[in-house]
C-alpha cells in the first residue's frame, strides 16, 4: 500500500514538475490550458492506479487534482476535468459508474463557489481551505457511500480513517508545495519589475541630465538668430519650427525623465492633498477638450514622505491616460478618489473608457508599451516607478469596453 501511495503522490507531483520545468515561462492563456490538460493526465494515472487496503476496499485520489482545479480555476478549467473524468470512468464501467458520475457533479457544481473567495485569500488560508475541502467531499462520500453499502465494520471504519488522512495529507503537502511555487513566482516577477525600473531610470536620469544642457543652448542662439533683422519670411519660418520643435523635446524630458532621481529639495512630508488638487487642475483644460467629466474627492489624513515631482508626475500620467482611454466616447468620467485605510493611503483613479484586457494589464508598465499611435509607453513605467519608491503598490482592475480602475495603495509614515 506505501508503494500505492508513493506513486500517487508522483502522479500530483508530474503536472507540478512538467509545468515548471517546460511552461513557466510561457504566456498566460496558453498555461492554463497546459495545466488542465496535465491534472487531467493525473487524475486518469489516478484511477489507474487506486490505493488498495489489506481490507479489499479500494479509493482512489483523483478527487485532489479535480478539487485543486476548481478552486484556482473555477467552473470553467474544471469543467473539462469533469468531461474527462466521466468519460474516462464511463469507458471502465463496471459497478458505481453512476455514483461516481453523481458524485463528480456534486463537486463540480459545489466547489467552484468557492474560488473566487480563495484565490483572495491568503497563501496560508488558502492551504487550509483546500485541505478541509478535500476531506470533506471524501467525507461526504463515505458517508453516502455507508448509506448503501450498510455495513459499518471495523473494516469500513478503517477504510474511513485511510481515506480520510490519505486525502488530508496529499492535499496539505501539495499545496504547501503549489503555494511556495506561486510565492516564488511572484517574487521573482516582483524583483524584475523593480530591476526594470531601476535600470530605466538610472538611464532616463543621466540622459536628461545630459540633454538638456545642448538643448537650451541651441534654443537660446536660435532665439537671438531669430532677432536678426536681415533674416527672410521664409528663414523666419525654419527658426520658429525649430524653435517649436526643441520646446517639444524639453517637454518631453520634463514629463518623463526629469523626475527619474528623486531629488531631496522635492521631499515633503504631507497628506498628497496639495499634489492631488494641483494635478486635477493642471489636467482639467485637457479633459474638457474630451469632454470629459472628473469628479474628485478628498479624505485623508495620513501622512508620508515622498518626492512632490515625482507624485505629480505619476498622477498626472494616470490621469491623462484615464482621459486618453475615454477619447472620441461621446461622455467619459474620470473619477478620483482620495482615502485611508488603516495605515494605508489610498488612491483610486477609475475611467469609463476602452478598458484593457488581462494580456494588456500584464503588459502595463513594460518600457515602450503603448497601443496610442504617439505614445511612449513611459507614463505607466514612471508611474509605476513613483509608486515603488514610496513601498507603495498599484493594483489594476479593468473590463474591456467598460474602463479601468487604478488603485494606489501608498503606506503611511510616522512623522
Ligand atoms: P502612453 O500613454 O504613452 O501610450 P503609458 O505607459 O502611459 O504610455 O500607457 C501604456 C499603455 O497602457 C497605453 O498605450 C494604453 O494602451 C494602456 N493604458 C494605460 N492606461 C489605460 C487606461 N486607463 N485605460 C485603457 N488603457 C490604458
Ligand atoms: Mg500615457
């Protein structure tokens, strides 16, 4: 029977090991897809290989990968489990196919209710929660299965405590296991995005800091050229252009690289209500040219420290693009909210604009990334970079075709 059970527990560890090993690294979509297919495997080598007691009764694991997959992936990545499982069990017939089929509904339409609470929950809940499921639905079985069979030996009392802590503990090891692989997931993409920032800023410092030397003298003999009273209409016009030209690129620099380095003279300690306000009325001339509608709010108290420049810059950015989303929308509101939670200040920026979809919002924040014909792809990244250096995070909810909610969350400071 330890062999049995040593077996299974490979079998749960094959789709683990296989996806990290091949797909980690692949896009988002097609993993899924991966996964199902690969607990579909597990759970067939599963039945395959049940885990027989010394008792002649026989269970089986293959409600683990089933229960697994439904609580991350909800109704629709464990539905084709639930295909698969009833055809495979189908084709085997013999006795109990259809309380197999029963029961497997049961889960499939029970479980699943629950997935939305527990991938909100925390790493450890989440251990606890999937172990106690596990044991239940085997519970439940057993019990519906006493109810016909009637006969409550010793030998049934131990296929009870077999079953049971068999499916306790496969449960609680694979999902200590799963849970430390998404923490490290998350970690490592947490460290490359910081890297990112780091290296683009510490490049958007130096260059702007190199540019903008040459670019205010060129504009300023381009100016005193342009006094020359011997110049034609015609040369006129080229110093003007030019002229128009270098203002822009000096824009470009003060809106997005200027701020890369905070700088210690920009540092106050404040509650951000003099950095929202302003930002809302540099950005208002731009959104009634959308029309679009901002409705703002203010309500917090908490203090920390941050770079002025740099906050504003950031809102500035989010703003703009919550405008730019609604553009050409016959009316849009971008709405602002300002609050506290315990000792978190909070930031929400919602639109009513194109929304993104979930590929987009994985890509927010890459360098270049931009779907707008003369956008950079710069405003997010300093956006982002702005956020990471107050320890605050940014999370992104968004629909297609609906809009898009930023929320900033920035940890306050003791004074
Ligand atoms: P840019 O605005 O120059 O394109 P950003 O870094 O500011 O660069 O934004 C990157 C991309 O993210 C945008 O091109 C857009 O596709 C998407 N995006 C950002 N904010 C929103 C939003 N509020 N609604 C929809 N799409 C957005
Ligand atoms: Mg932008």
């Amino acid at each position: 029977m330890f062999e049995t059970l040593l077996l299974n527990f490979l079998f749960m560890l094959f789709p683990v090991l296989i996806f990290l090993i091949f797909f980690e690294n692949r896009p988002h979509a097609y993993n899924r897809k991966i996964l199902v297919l690969l607990s579909a495997i597990t759970m067939i080598l599963c039945i395959a290989r049940p885990i027989r007691l010394e008792t002649g009764f026989i269970f089986d694991l293959r409600y683990i990968p089933f229960i697994i997959a439904a609580l991350y992936g909800g109704y629709r990545n464990v539905f084709p489990l639930y295909l698969i499982l009833n055809i495979y069990r189908f084709y085997i017939g013999g006795e109990g196919t259809v309380h197999s089929f029963l029961f497997s509904t049961a889960v499939l339409l029970a479980v699943p209710l629950m997935s939305r609470s527990f991938i909100r929950s925390r790493p450890q809940n989440r251990i606890i929660r999937a172990t106690a499921v596990a044991v239940l639905s085997m519970g439940c079985y057993l019990i519906v299965m006493s109810m016909i069979v009637k006969n409550f030996d010793r030998q049934f009392w131990m296929l009870v405590f077999y079953a049971l802590a068999t499916h306790a503990v496969m449960m609680a090891v694979l999902m200590i296991l799963l849970e430390q692989i998404i923490t490290n997931l998350r970690n490592r993409d947490r460290i490359m995005q910081s890297e990112r920032l780091n290296v683009v800023s510490e490049l958007a410092a130096s260059v702007s800091h190199e540019m903008r030397n040459p670019l205010t003298v060129t504009s300023g003999f381009l100016q005193l050229l342009n006094r020359s009273k011997t110049l034609t209409p015609e040369e006129k016009g080229y110093i003007e252009l030019s002229l128009q030209e270098l203002n822009r690129a000096e824009k470009i620099i003060n809106d997005y690289l200027s701020f890369a380095k905070p700088q210690s003279e920009n540092i106050v300690y404040s509650n951000l209500q003099a950095e929202c306000e302003y930002t809302k009325n540099v950005i208002m001339p731009y959104a009634t040219i959308h029309k679009v509608t901002v409705e703002f709010s203010f309500s917090n108290s908490l203090r920390t420290y941050y770079d002025r420049t740099q906050i504003q810059q950031c809102l500035i950015n989010l703003y703009k693009n919550g405008i730019e989303a609604m553009k050409g929308l016959e009316e849009g509101v971008l709405s602002i909210d300002i609050s506290e939670r315990k000792q978190d200040i909070l930031i929400t920026i919602r639109d009513t604009g194109i929304g993104m979809t979930k590929d987009e919002i994985s890509r927010l924040g890459k360098p270049y990334y931009s779907t707008k014909e003369e956008g950079t792809g710069l405003g997010m990244l300093m956006a982002y970079s702005a956020i990471d250096k107050v320890k605050g995070s940014i999370e992104v909810s968004s629909e297609k075709g609906k809009g898009t909610t930023f929320l900033l969350t920035i940890p306050a400071k003791a004074g």
